[in-house]
C-alpha cells in the first residue's frame, strides 16, 4: 500500500509556515464538528424557542419517544433499510463477484455491467427519483412503501458492489488457485476460500446501504405515497415547519446510532490484510 | 486507495494465468460468471434503464389539461413539427436561465471554497501530521459522511435562523441591535454546501497528496525553489488526480442538489435540482421536468468526462473515486 517510513531526513525543506497550517487545521475541524455538538448540546436546552441555556432537560426526549408518528417513520424506515440492505446485499455481491477476477479471465460483458453500475452512483439523485416517479407514473402503479423499498434496492445494489468488488480486487488470487490445486471444485473454491475472504467487504457494503437507505431523503421524496413517511421524509416535514428542540432530541439519538454503526463497522474493517485503507 | 489494490491484483492475477489457464477455470470464462451479474441487469434494467428511457419519452411529450400527458395522435407528424422539443425551448427562457446560471455559480463557488478549505488541510493532514495520528484525523474527516446529511443542514438552520444561536450570540454581545437575517439567504445555501462537501474535498487530496514522493519535494528545494515555488509547480501538479476528483466531487453533487437550498435558501436561491423536484412535486408539468432533468445529466455526465479526462490519465477515475463517493469514505475509515 504506502512506502515504510523513511530514514529520518533533514529538516523538511519546503517549510510552509506550520502553525499557520496547523490553525488552518484545527479550524476546519472545529469547523466540520461544531454544528453537531451545538446541535447535541441544546437537544437539553429547556427552552423551547431561543437558544439562550435555561438549565437542561430530558423532556425533549420524552416528547420524541411520545410522537406516534416519528415513531411510525422509524418503524417504515428501519423496515425498508432491512430489506433493501438484504436485497441490495445479495445482488450487489452477485455483480461484484461477475466483476471481481480483475485480469484474469477476460469475461464478456464486463464493460457494460461496470457501466450499468456506475450509472445509478454517477446520476444526480433527483433525475433518478424523477424517472422512478416516471416509471410508477406509467406503470399507474400506487405509490407506497414498495415503491420506496424499490427506490432504494436500485439505489444500493451498484454501492455493494463497488464496495465488494474493491475488497475482492484485493484477494491475493493465489489462494483460490492452491484450494485448486489441492482438489477443490469451483463451488468449493467459492464456498470456503473466496466467499470468507470477502465477507468484510460484504458486510462493509451491507452496512453502507444499510446507513444510505435511512438517511435518503431526496430519492423517496418522489416515491412515497401517502402513509409511507420514512423517518428522514417526517423530519424534513419538521424542519419546515420550523424548528423545535424535539428536532434536536431526534438528531441527537440518531447521530448516536450513526456513530454506533460506525464503531460495529470499524470493527469489521480493522483487522482486514490487504484492505483498501 | 482501491484502484490502486486493484491495479496490483490484476497484474499479480495476469503474471499468474498462464498456471491457471492450462486447468482451465470451470464454468469461468466468457458468459459463465457474467451470468452472475443477470440480477442486478434484471433490477437496473427495468426499473433503471426503463425508467430513464420513459423519462426521455416523457420530455418530448406534452402537457396535458389536468397535469398528465396529451396524447399523440399522428407520431411521424408530431415529430416532423419539432413539437417534442417544446420543453427543451422552454428551458432556454430567461428565467430558467437565470436559474441553471445560479446552480451553476453556486456550484462553482461552493468548490472553489473547499478546495481554498480543504488544500491546506489535505496537506497538512498528509505531509506535516504524524503517520500515527493520521488515522484518527481522517476518520474525523469521514465520520460526517456517515452522518444524516439532513441533520448537518438542520444544524446550521439551528445555528442562522433569526433566533438562533449565532444571532443570540451576536445581540448578547452587543454586535448587533436586533437579529440579522442570516437564512433563507444565498450565503446560508452555500455555507450549507460548503460543510456538506468539505471531506469530499479533503478526502482525495489528501489520497493524491499522501502518494506523493517527498524526494521530489526535497529536490526542487535544492535547486533554488522557494516555498511558493514548490507547492506551484511540483506539489500542485503531482496532485493534481486528486485535485480534480475533488472538484469533480464537489461541483458534480452540488450542481443538483435541492434539499440545501431548499432549507436553508429562500425565494431566491431555487437551484436546478429544486425547479425539477418543483415540476414533478408542485407544478406536475412532467415533460418539463423531464427535459430538465435530461439537460441536468448531459451537464453531469460532459463534467465527469472532462474531469477524467483531466485527472486520469491512465487511472479509473470515473470508477474509483467518482463512483465511489460513499464508498471512498468507506475506504478510508
């Protein structure tokens, strides 16, 4: 990957002015992270219409576990993320793994699947949401959370299979080709040797789809019907409405899921030899 | 980061196939493992491909009385009247103008401030921080991507909004007499933007910054280069892949967003991407919106060509870094 460490050299010879880069730094920094914190610190703020501190609360909290339809919205959410992730999962991986012998066999049909799955990724969001709409339209079918659920599978599945795919592309061949040459057949070479090594990848992907799937806003703005909010649809809903600390209360417990995911998912990666990182 | 594990493993694969060719990969070559890829042709084909072909359809028609299309009778003489572009003419007036001029612009200044942002950052994160400490920074850097992209924006409504925290700052300290409007303006869209983009910026200088060989920085010192120098005309250019996956990442995105200038902008910061979601959502004028959904993807696709071209010689561009906009940050975490 990266060159080791290099013997210990003379003083860096373009010396840019380093306190001043290293301000630079820290204020972008605080920069990206100050927002969120503000944000987590007022969710127990007791007032409800400044943003002067009157002392801390949990009572926000309390109204957002109370709110049936904020509640409703996570349900949706959590289901459509699920399956999207397991449908996307499965199809992507499937693409990837056609994909993945980078050099090795010069398979037909290579350039338009990677084409095809470079597209959905490429396109702006709300030309995809717009031609779903479009199809749906055509197709009178009504909108609901099945349209949402395919919304976002067709979103996903080109995400897993880069994900997967860059993993695989980082699988020494050498180890399918002994399992080979020790007598294992291609279901075998598949089953024991490459599926396991590229699981981290999978699961990598998985997640992935699994945090873009509850976090997509502008895809199923087109695509949802009524009764089919998701949770970021109803929390768009609140901010234009105007903005209440119950708002925050909710952005607060979900950063905290996020950074939870991104734990798990660190996790997952950390130990990998050979990972893309 | 991934183009550059796959270049190895492919060349590794190519040194090793005269061995693995004479046993002959069962079921392998040609059409055998393509056929693995049938789902996800099946799923993008039909509600992907068709749709985008629908859609195409749909811009060449026209608006019906009550929102829907009106039927064609004759095709051939419907298209020799040239009344299928009717809605490609339509977005040529002044006002749609005005506003593909204002994404455009906004677009480009929202670029032009991450890579003012994110330059020094990038290198400072790749040439001056500890290899130790490294990790822990990036990971700072990506851990917002992971993050509800609506949410960052509510924080800054949080943040702006009249009274909001800058501004009770602001009267506290005595700054300002009574609350400035700071959102619903054009600067409140493009500070939104900015934080949105930023790691998509610093991520691939970074990448390109990181790969760079230090000698060379060394070298053109010895040779009498100052520090400007250095940084102009050997760091600039050998940076320069990142440098234009990064505006490519940046510009691209923001170009047809909705949901930044929709929150934090006003009356008059409708961008591209809000007058699309307008005529699907609000005006139902469907062949509208479809042509300029298609104008908008000619503009994405003629930047991500010339970015490649521009940035790749050589390199996967598109694929890697371009594709990967999610799953770059994944790489790096």
């Amino acid at each position: 990957m990266t060159r080791p460490p290099r013997p210990p050299r003379p003083p860096h010879p373009p010396r840019w002015p380093r306190a001043l880069l290293a301000t630079h730094t820290a204020a972008v920094y605080l920069f990206l992270y100050l927002p969120i914190a503000v944000l987590v610190a007022f969710s127990f703020n007791r007032a409800r219409q400044t943003a002067a501190w009157e002392g801390f609360t949990l009572s926000w909290y309390g109204e957002m576990l109370r709110d049936e339809r904020l509640l409703g919205a996570v349900r949706n959410s959590l289901l459509i993320a699920a399956l999207a992730t397991a449908l996307a999962t499965v199809v992507g991986t499937m693409a990837a793994l056609a994909l993945a012998p980078a050099g090795s066999r010069p398979a037909r049909g290579r350039r338009p699947t990677e084409v095809l799955l470079l597209l959905p990724v490429i396109l702006p969001e709300v030309v995809m949401g717009a031609a779903l709409l479009t199809l749906f339209g055509a197709w009178r079918m009504r909108l609901s959370l099945v349209t949402v659920l395919v919304a976002h599978v067709v979103f996903s599945i080109s995400y897993v299979a880069l994900v997967v795919r860059a993993r695989l592309a980082g699988l020494d061949p050498a180890m399918a080709e002994a399992a080979r040459d020790l007598g294992a057949g291609a279901g075998e070479v598949f089953r024991r040797v490459t599926l396991p090594l590229a699981l981290p990848g999978i699961a990598a992907g998985a997640l992935l789809v699994f945090t873009l799937s509850i976090d997509d806003y502008v895809v199923t703005s087109f695509v949802a019907g009524v009764g089919a909010t998701t949770l970021p649809l109803y929390v768009y809903s609140l901010l234009k409405a105007g903005v209440t600390p119950e708002i925050n209360a909710v952005s607060t417990a979900l950063l905290a899921v996020t950074v939870a995911l991104i734990a798990v998912a660190h996790r997952l990666l950390r130990h990998e030899p050979g990972s893309a990182g | 980061m991934a183009e550059g594990s796959e270049r190895d493993g492919g060349a590794a694969a190519a040194r090793r196939r005269p061995a693995a060719g004479d046993r002959g990969a069962p079921a392998g070559a040609g059409w055998g493992t393509m056929a693995l890829a049938l789902p996800a042709w099946l799923v993008l084909g039909l509600f992907f491909l068709l749709p985008l072909v629908l859609m195409l359809g749909v811009s060449g028609a026209e608006r019906g009385v009550y929102g829907g299309l009106r039927p064609i009778g004759d095709l051939a003489a419907y298209l020799r009247s040239g009344a299928f572009l009717a809605s490609y003419r339509q977005s040529l007036q002044a006002l749609y103008l005005g506003i593909a001029w204002r994404s455009l612009w906004m677009a480009a200044l929202t670029t032009g401030l991450c890579l003012a942002i994110g330059f020094p950052a990038a290198y400072a994160l790749a040439l001056h921080v500890p290899r130790r400490r490294r990790g822990l920074l990036l990971g700072l850097v990506v851990v917002p991507l992971w993050t509800s992209f609506l949410i960052r924006t509510y924080a800054w409504m949080f943040i702006l909004r009249s009274e909001g925290l800058l501004n009770h700052l602001l009267l506290s300290t005595g700054l300002a007499s009574r609350p400035l409007p700071m959102l619903y303006t054009g600067p409140a869209v493009i500070v939104g933007l900015v934080y949105g983009e930023l790691p998509f910026m610093i991520l691939p200088l970074y990448a390109a910054l990181e790969r760079l060989d230090r000698t060379l920085l060394e070298a053109a010192a010895d040779l009498g280069a100052g520090r400007g120098a250095v940084v102009r005309r050997v760091t600039v250019p050998l940076a320069l892949p990142g440098l234009v996956a990064g505006v490519v990442l940046v510009f691209v995105p923001s170009l047809g967003q909705f949901v930044v200038s929709d929150l934090l902008g006003g009356a008059h910061t409708m961008l591209l991407g809000n007058l699309i979601q307008n005529q699907f959502a609000v005006a139902r004028n469907q062949p509208f919106g479809a042509a300029l959904a298609f104008e908008l993807t000619a503009a994405v696709l003629l930047l991500l060509g010339a970015g490649a071209r521009l940035g790749g010689a050589g390199r996967k561009t598109e694929g890697a870094t371009v594709g990967g906009r999610r799953a770059e940050g994944w790489d790096l975490l």
